[in-house]
C-alpha cells in the first residue's frame, strides 16, 4: 500500500512546519496546535483516541482527505468516558448570597464521574460568594438584554433577573440586586437570596420546579488559574491551495488565553499533586505520566488537560476539544446561523461577542452546514476475504468508479472493514 494521509485545516510538511516554528507563527514544536506527537500530548489528546481514529480511517490505496472533527469525535468519545467531571468558572460573574451566614461553608459530596461510580466523590465547598459564568446570565436591562430588544434569548432557561436558577448539586437562588459598572453598565455582581429548603435538588411540595441548572464555584476555596483556548490553526481546509501561501490561511483566533478562570478546590489539589510528582520523579519510567495526564470535563464547557507550563501557584489549562463541533466550515470568525450573537463590552469599551444557541424547533433549522461536510462514495466489491491479521476484520477490493488524468479506469481500492462474521463473503460480492 502507498498512499497519502492528509487532515483538512493543518499541514503536514516538514518545510511548512518548520516555516511555521522558526517565523514564530507557534510557540514551538510542541505548541497544541502542531499536527507533531508532542504537540498533540502536551494539548491533551489521549493516545486511545489517536488509536480510535486510526481504526475509524481504515486502510486505503487512494490519497484521503480527512475531516478534522472526524479526530475531535474520537477524542470526545474516549475522554467522556474517561475523563472525571469538574466545575471551572471561565467568566466569572460575582453572585453575594445575602440571607447566608458569612463565615460559614458547607461540602457536597458530588460524584466525580456520573457513570463511573468507581471514581468516587469529590468535595465542593459552598459559601456565601459563589461565581457563576458570566453567560448563565442574561441581563434584561444590560448591554446584551438591550441588543435583544429586552426580551431573553429564546429557550433560555438560566438565570435572569426576575427568576429563580438551581446551583448545580446545591440550592436554588434569585437574584435581588444587579451591581453594575458603571462605565459600561455590565454586571460585576448578583445579590441573591438562596432558598434552604431546596437543598441538593429538593423541590419543596406545592412550588414549581426550577428548570434552569448552572455550575458555581465557591469563592474563598476555589483556585486561580489560565486557560489556552485553542481552535484550528488554518481557516481553510487546504491552507495555500486558494492564496498561493498557506500563511496567509493561517486563523488568528486559534489562541485565546482566559486568565481569570475559577477553579474547584479538587482540580486544584489534583494539578498540584502531579506537578510534585512529575518534580520528585523526572525521570521515572516505572509509571510513564505526563501534565496531561490529568484532564478533566469542565462542565458545559469542554474537555481540558493539565499544560507542561503549569506550576503549583500558577497553573494552565489547555482546551482539548470542545464538548460538540462547534467549527463553522465557512469563516474561522462567523458564528452558525442558529447562534443569537449578543454583544458585550469590556471595562475599555472592546466589544466582545457572546453566543447563545437557539433551540432547533425543526421546520426551517439550517442543516445545510453540517450536510455539506458528508462526502460520500459509492462502489462495487470485487473480491472479499478474511483480514490475514485480524479475525473481526475483512480485506475487500472496491472500485469507486476512479479515474485518472487520462480518464482511464484506476486500479480497485483495498478497503478493511468490520463485517467479519456478519455478511456471507459471497453476498458482499456483486
């Protein structure tokens, strides 16, 4: 077999990653944008999903162009099973519970993983300062309520300022006051009331249920820390075949550092433990781990993995995929049409985009992006026979209807594929 690899949005030449290292387009070459080993270790991605991916691709004789979500897919698929969960506040948002006692904190007891009870319980501390994501707010009165015209996006059933919200494992708040800033009217606080009789999910008899569920973290226990946003580091799927300079395809936004994130107190003890580990042990081969090892589900918000950066007062965390493909085919910046944009300002009036998806409610939802990136091939089997090495797989001769330059008929493609004991040999042959 002789055949090329290639990955839609990245480059795979040695002169084109060197271009990209030496004029500093990366940080090196293991930036977690890099298509390098070291680069996809250090971003987090597991080597089982690299091996998923492997097996998914098969084996062909024809050049394949393949699909980069097809590799965040198997990335997701085998960091949700593996990966514990964990609160991570990315834009925090102040919230003041007024009716709590100050000094006073109260542990939950919260599973670590909601399908692997092996894994354990962590321990989430409550207080009476919390943050919460900026985004499970919707300021009516604000920048982003004025933009849409006073009125919640629809579907939206988090928190606003005339409702109640549940804080996720713990008690159902309402927001009293709105402290806001005073130059760009943005909220910096909540003061809440919390209800004492709804603890850990309980709806008191006769009250509506709260529908809206958001994460917390409490303020005093919760750790500080960076987190390296990364997207594709080309805005084309073949960067230099349109422009003439795959650098000119290069997506300035494949890098944004949050510096702000709020952590649980547990991600932060896990980060610190492997940090004095990696420190005692550099050279250990009895148990082969690295900063990556340790990732994490930041719920509703991705999956995550520990940088080689980070150290104990200061810690980094790297995006290793979001929690669904979220990539618009058509523009590295433009949001999908089924996204309401809400724009924010910052404290030096920059205005920043927020996204909030709208409920599909079918008739005329916009399916027209995720069709377009299905590419499918329709053939005959020739021949097919057991896999030589592998029981569950077959080895079929496939042709495709491909030609060459000249039009003429190109050699059948050998295909594996996981129908070994499934369909009679001679049924597959047409």
């Amino acid at each position: 077999l002789n055949s090329l690899f290639r990955n839609r949005y990245t480059v795979l030449s040695k002169r084109k990653l060197i271009k990209l290292v030496e004029d500093k387009h990366v940080t090196g070459w293991d930036d977690p944008r890099m298509p390098t080993l070291s680069g996809i270790r250090r971003r987090g991605v597991p080597p089982a999903a690299i091996r998923l991916f492997c097996e998914r691709m098969g084996i062909s004789k024809s050049d394949s162009n393949i699909d980069f979500s097809i590799m965040e897919d198997c990335t997701r698929e085998v960091m949700d099973d593996a990966s514990p969960r964990a609160f991570a506040i990315l834009e925090p948002l102040k919230v003041t519970i007024t009716n709590w006692e100050d000094d006073k904190l109260e542990d939950f007891a919260v599973p670590r993983h909601p399908k692997r009870a092996e894994l354990g319980d962590r321990t989430v501390p409550f207080g009476k300062t919390v943050y919460i994501e900026r985004g499970d707010f919707f300021d009516l009165e604000g920048p982003d309520g004025i933009a849409n015209g006073g009125r919640p996006p629809e579907g939206f059933k988090r928190f606003l300022p005339d409702g109640k919200v549940r804080l996720k494992y713990a008690y159902v708040i309402s927001c009293n006051e709105i402290i806001r800033d005073p130059e760009t009217n943005e909220p910096v606080e909540l003061l809440c009331t919390y209800y004492p009789e709804t603890r850990a999910g309980n709806t008191p008899e006769g009250e509506a249920r709260v529908k809206g569920i958001i994460q917390w973290v409490e303020a005093s226990s919760g750790t500080k820390c960076k987190v390296m946003q990364y997207d594709r580091l080309f805005k084309t799927e073949e960067p230099g075949k349109e422009s003439g300079d795959f650098l000119d395809d290069i997506n300035e936004e494949s890098l944004t550092i949050l510096h702000n994130v709020i952590l649980e107190p547990s991600v932060g003890a896990d980060a610190v433990t492997i940090i004095d580990k990696l420190s005692n042990n550099p050279g250990s081969e009895v148990e082969k781990i690295y900063h990556s090892s340790l990732a994490y589900q930041f719920e509703r918000s991705g999956y995550f993995a520990l940088d080689s950066s980070s150290k104990v007062d200061d810690l980094v965390f790297n995006l290793v995929v979001t929690l669904r493909d979220t990539w618009d085919a058509g523009s590295a910046t433009q949001p999908k049409k089924d996204e309401n944009i809400h724009i924010n300002h910052d404290k030096e009036g920059k205005q920043t985009q927020q996204k909030q998806k709208n409920k599909n409610t079918g008739g005329n939802a916009p399916v027209l992006e995720d069709a377009r990136r299905v590419a499918l091939r329709a053939g005959t089997i020739l021949e097919a026979g057991p896999h030589p090495e592998a029981n569950s797989l077959i080895l079929c001769k496939l042709d495709c209807g491909d030609v060459n330059e000249a039009g003429e008929p190109e050699e059948p493609r050998t295909v594996v594929a996981g129908l070994a004991g499934k369909i009679p040999f001679d049924e597959l042959v047409n």
